[in-house]
C-alpha cells in the first residue's frame, strides 16, 4: 500500500535522514532535485470501433516495441484502451517535445 507523506512529515524525514548518515555530497535538497531531469508527456486520445482488434494487432505491438527500444530508459511510451468508451490512450514520456510529437505520430502511421 503507498501513502503519501503530508507536507508537515517531510522535515522530519530529512532530519531522521541527516541523522542516520545520508550523504548528499554538500549539495542542498534543492541542488539534489534540479539535478533530476525534466521529462515531457504527452497523452492522446482516439476513438476507434473495436478496442481489442487495436489492441492485439501484431503490427502496432512491433510498432510499440520498436519505440520502446529507441527511448532506451530516456522515456516511455504506453498505450492501452479505455475501459468505458471506444477509445485508445497513447501516452509519451520523453525528453523534448519533437520525440514526444515524433513517436505519436508513427504510432498513428501504424493505427
């Protein structure tokens, strides 16, 4: 089960870790985060008459799989059905906006 720290606990756990040894190098937590790189996504939506034919055909799956393999840990691409309306999600996570933009559009290519 995940829970989620309200904000009144978060010094506290910074505390228990200065207290327990963690080493952040003499870098800020704020150093710390903006070191963490930014990541775009983006999400379309399509509506389309069967879900599951969509979803099982053998040319969109190597599609997938092929942009799955070209993000190498740099991104994510996921794409699923709605489970109350005719329609396909794609989401992608990527680095700029133009790899975003890019792999949508051969999902497209492919749909």
């Amino acid at each position: 089960m995940i829970k989620y720290l309200s904000k009144e606990w978060r010094p506290y756990i910074l505390e228990e870790m200065l207290k327990n040894g963690y080493n952040f190098e003499g870098q800020s937590l704020v150093e710390l985060v903006n070191e963490i790189p930014s990541y775009l996504h983006l999400l379309k939506k399509f509506c389309v008459e069967d879900k599951m034919a969509m979803m099982t055909n053998i040319n969109i799956l190597e599609e997938i799989a092929t942009i799955k393999a070209g993000i190498n840990r740099k991104g994510y691409v996921l794409v699923c059905s709605s489970g109350t309306e005719p329609q396909v999600h794609v989401m992608v996570i990527a680095e700029i906006e133009e790899l975003c933009d890019g792999y949508i559009s051969r999902l497209l290519d492919v749909f």
